[in-house]
C-alpha cells in the first residue's frame, strides 16, 4: 500500500506502481465513489475495449422442476 498527498488544490498522484499495473493514461476518466470512509477511483473504459470480456462467461443453466 503506498499512501499520497492531498495538494492544496485538492489534487493526489497515483503512484507510478500503481499507474503501470493498471494501465492507467493520462487523461484517463476515473469515477470516484465515497465508500464508508474511503474514496476509491474506478478507471472507466470504453465500450469498444470491453468487447469480449464476457466471452469465458458459463451460461448454462439448470431450472427448477417447477418452472418452465
């Protein structure tokens, strides 16, 4: 865990570490979320770059006996 410091202008830098393993650019758009008493920075990505990601998906299913 590597911590950062809030700038006066309210502004933090991801630790490099941190950038490289989730292949982060800059300009990127990131939702912020208030979770209990954390922040946590989700990376949106484009519809196109999550075409396939669903593709190992096990869509099979069993019903129940009662159900048609």
């Amino acid at each position: 865990m590597e911590a950062v410091k809030i700038s006066p202008k309210f502004q933090v830098v991801i630790p490099k570490k941190v950038r490289e393993s989730m292949q982060l650019k800059p300009g990127q758009q990131m939702q912020v979320i208030e979770y209990g008493n954390r922040i946590e920075f989700i990376p949106t990505r484009s519809v196109k770059s999550m075409r396939g990601f669903l593709g190992d998906i096990d869509t099979s299913f069993s019903r129940e006996g009662d159900r048609v």
